[in-house]
C-alpha cells in the first residue's frame, strides 16, 4: 500500500521543517560567539577611557612641556630644523604605533607607570623639496632598510650633524658621511636631559614634574607627572621626507581597501627612516622606513568592529608572547591592514563581528609564525619574521594555539589587566600619588590640594553655551590668567 507523502502545511505541523536554533559557534573552541562579542565590548569599554575636562587639560599641558621642551633643544646648537613638523601617534612605541625593535625598551606598565602614552616623531633632518620618487642608498641594507648620506644635503647640514655620523672614504679621497641613528639617539638624549636640567633650576606654576627620562635604545622615554595624570612619551628622532620611496611604488599599483576612500595623495604625503636596523644591518649606519604617517590615513577606513577586534587581540599577544621578544603589536597590524586589502568591505563593516575578526587575527598570526612569514604590507617583498629562529617561531605558534582553544579565558584576562589598571590609576589619583606634581592650575603651596579652577570654569562654559564652540588659550607662563573664546568672542 502506497502512502502519500505529507503536504507542506502538514509537514510544517509536523515539525519536519523545524531546525533547531543553535547559537553561533567557533568551531575550533566551541566558544559561543556571542559571547566573545560582549566580552570585547566589555574590553573595549574599560581599555577607551572618556577624558573630562581636567584630564583634557592636562594632556593639553604635558604636550606643550614637550614641544617647548623641543624648541629649546633647537636653540641649544641649531641642529634641529627651525620650522619642524611632529607626528603625534597616541600609544607608545611599546604598543605597535611604529615599526622599532622592543628588544632594547625597558617594561612599563599603564597603571604602575603611567595613565596613557604617546610616541612623537621629531624629525632631525628633514628632505621636503623633491617631486620625484626617492631613491635611497639600499646597497648596504637589508629591505626595508637603508644608509642615509648627507651628501643628499647641503654643507651646512653636514657641518652641523658630521659629529652624528659615520664616515666613510672612498678610494678616490673623497670622504662619505653616513648619519648614525645610534649617534643622533646619543645625541639627541644629551641634549633632552640639558634642556630638562635647565628648566627644572627654574620651575614654572603649574609646570609637568619630570618622573622619569630615560634611553631605550635609540628611543627616549619621558614620564611627566601633569595633575593626576602621569604620560609617557616615547620620543623617536626621525628623517623625514615627502613623496614615495622608489622601493615602495610598486605597491601603489596594486588594488587596496583604502581606494575611494581616501585619495592617493592623502596616502603617499611622506615617510620616515626611523632608528632601527635589520637583524643582520649594522646598527651605526642602518634606517629602517617607516610609513607612520600613511598609516594614520589608512586607520580613517578601518572599520570599529575590527579596531576593537585588533585591540582586543593586542592585549593578548603583548602579554602571551612576551619572551622571548619575536612578534611585536606591528606585527598584528600589518596582518590587519593585509586583512582590510583581502576581504570584503561589506563584509569588515559588520558592526557584530568582531568576534570574527579576533579569530581571524589569532589564524592569521598563526599561520605567519608557522610558515616564518609577514610581508610588510607597503614593501611586500619584505619579510619582517625572516630572521627568526625555526624553535622561537613554533614556541610563539603553540602559544597561540592555547588562545585560538580558548579565546574566552584569554578575553577575560585581557578584561582584568586593564580593569586592574585603571584601578590602580584610580587608586593613585584618590591618594594623591602625584602629591608632589603641582595641578596645572595649583599654586604649588599645597600640593594635596589642587586647584582645579580652571576646569570648573570650563565646565561651567560649557553647560551654559550648549553646541558653541569653546576654546581655552594658556600661556604656559603664566597658566593662571587664562583666556576663554566663546565662537568668535574672547572674555
């Protein structure tokens, strides 16, 4: 006897089209990725913090330390350029913002050490009167990497910098003076701590107090105690230069995430040779390029989910793998941006995926390790892991195969240590732990009582003139008679 097969409707009453509503799994943990959603959520609500109005100010005023700070430094032999131009990266060198060697940096730690950091680019030679593709004396180097011959400049700049460099002669009697990264970072950190000793014999109201200066490497690091607030500024003399390096242009032909978005001009503005050289280079002589300043632009069309996804899994590998020093947050964000250049637009704006996303970093980084390999994303022929020892790269791999098992515990300790952080911050704050670092409005004779006058009076400025621009002028000389402009009017 033949038995007809059920109609839809019936089949439906039956259930036979019913599948069962599973969460959204990772495969590979098990973890549901809704939940690792929130627990980056959660990560990314205790790592940005909000700044009110004193915080403001006082990252307002440990800037302007370090810039006049800068001036006098040019005033004390004119080596620096007159009319200079910084590039201001928020995170220190420590977090990635620059592709230098952490080898030689002392630890430091947000919460123990300071409450945020900065990494500023001074440009100790800058080269901004060329159209053309620059060519740069790479003979000597590893990719990536270059010697820098003052001959590219006039005789002035070379008197003034021969001290900082390496000198070379050739055959036919003439004499090559190569710029010494090592020799302008000794230099530069001789003259910093001259500065520093001066002003310090003539303290000013409401001046930053100088935690610590120190010199890693070709790096200078200032901790300045401004207020509550303790910052750190990572401090990397550079040689800058407008237009494209000729090794990079290759890279400009090819499609990228970025294109539509922000103009090729936009992209290419400049670069820099920062002080560090490849694991072969000899340290003396060798630049290492550094685009910093385009990828400031790129940054602009990274989307939030992936940001915070990238945060996320930076917190985790900083501490994981640590030591030995192999994989720096640098590396993680030229997988990023590789990231950005592979996948879909559509498909990296979802604003619920970065549990994704994080997985996909921790593959991604994964699979470098195991095949010892990370282009540099704008001079992709450049292996930035080639140097690396077979035992280190599967040590860091085995490491990362513990997170990839479970992303969730790993999120959680990420969630602690900056929750631990921001406690010890707090805590420091409550006991006036910067007793003896004057308010940027405090008149010094009590420093347990800061005066915090001038944030009142901004404060104030503000919940009465809803949606009007406010600024506040200071002369660092006299921060006591400050100076307010409501639109276009000054009182």
């Amino acid at each position: 006897m033949k038995m007809a097969a059920p109609t839809a409707s019936k089949a439906a009453s039956l259930g036979c089209n019913n599948k069962p509503a599973f969460p959204e799994l990772d495969f590979r943990s098990g973890a549901r990725v809704e939940e690792l959603n929130k627990l980056i959520q959660e990560f990314t609500k205790h790592d940005q913090r909000e700044y009110d109005d004193q915080r403001a100010l006082e990252i307002h005023t440990a800037k302007d330390f370090i810039f006049s700070m800068l001036g006098m430094v040019q005033k004390l032999d004119q080596k620096l350029p007159v009319a200079n131009e910084y590039l201001l990266l928020s995170g220190g060198v420590r977090e990635g913002v620059v592709d230098l060697d952490l080898d030689d940096l002392n630890v430091y730690a947000r919460g123990t050490d300071y409450d945020m950091d900065f990494t500023l680019l001074v440009p100790a030679l800058k080269l901004h009167d060329r159209n053309q593709p620059v060519t740069l004396d790479m003979r000597h180097s590893a990719l990536c990497h270059s010697w820098l011959s003052l001959r590219l400049f006039d005789e002035g700049t070379i008197t003034k910098w021969k001290d900082c460099c390496t000198i070379v002669d050739h055959i036919n009697g003439a004499t090559n003076y190569f710029f010494s990264p090592t020799k302008v970072a000794d230099w530069f950190y001789d003259s910093i701590s001259i500065v520093l000793s001066e002003i310090q014999k003539k303290p000013q109201r409401g001046m930053p107090k100088v935690e610590k200066v120190e010199k890693n490497g070709t790096i200078i690091s200032i901790i300045l105690g401004v207020g509550s607030s303790r910052m750190l500024y990572d401090i990397v003399p550079v040689v800058s230069f407008k237009g494209w390096p000729a090794v990079a242009q290759s890279w400009l032909m090819e499609n990228h995430f970025w294109d539509g978005k922000i103009t090729e001009e936009e992209v290419i503005s400049g670069f820099y040779l920062v002080p560090a050289c490849s694991y072969k280079g000899k340290k003396d002589n060798e630049w290492r390029l550094s685009f910093a300043r385009s990828e400031v632009q790129l940054k602009k069309c990274i989307s939030s989910s992936l940001m915070q996804a990238y945060q996320a899994c930076k917190a985790i590998i900083i501490k994981l793998l640590s030591r030995p020093k192999a994989i720096s947050p640098y590396h993680l964000r030229s997988m990023m941006l590789w990231a950005c250049d592979r996948l879909p637009a559509n498909y990296l704006a979802q604003e619920d995926y970065a549990a994704h996303f994080l997985l996909g970093l921790i593959d991604d980084l994964q699979h470098c390790l195991v095949n010892k390999m990370c282009p540099n994303y704008f001079i992709p022929q450049c292996n930035m892991l080639e140097h690396l020892s077979e035992e280190t790269v599967m040590l860091h791999a085995r490491k990362l195969s513990s997170v990839r098992s479970d992303p969730a515990e790993h999120l959680r300790t990420a969630i602690e240590h900056v929750k631990a952080a921001n406690r010890l911050t707090l805590e420091l704050q409550r006991r006036g732990s910067t007793t003896s670092i004057p308010s940027p409005q405090s008149d010094g004779g009590d420093p347990n009582q800061p005066d915090d006058r001038l944030a009142k009076k901004l404060q104030q400025l503000v919940t009465e003139n809803p949606g009007k621009s406010i600024s506040v002028f200071i002369n660092p000389d006299d921060v006591t008679r400050p100076h307010f402009r409501i639109d276009d009017k000054f009182f």
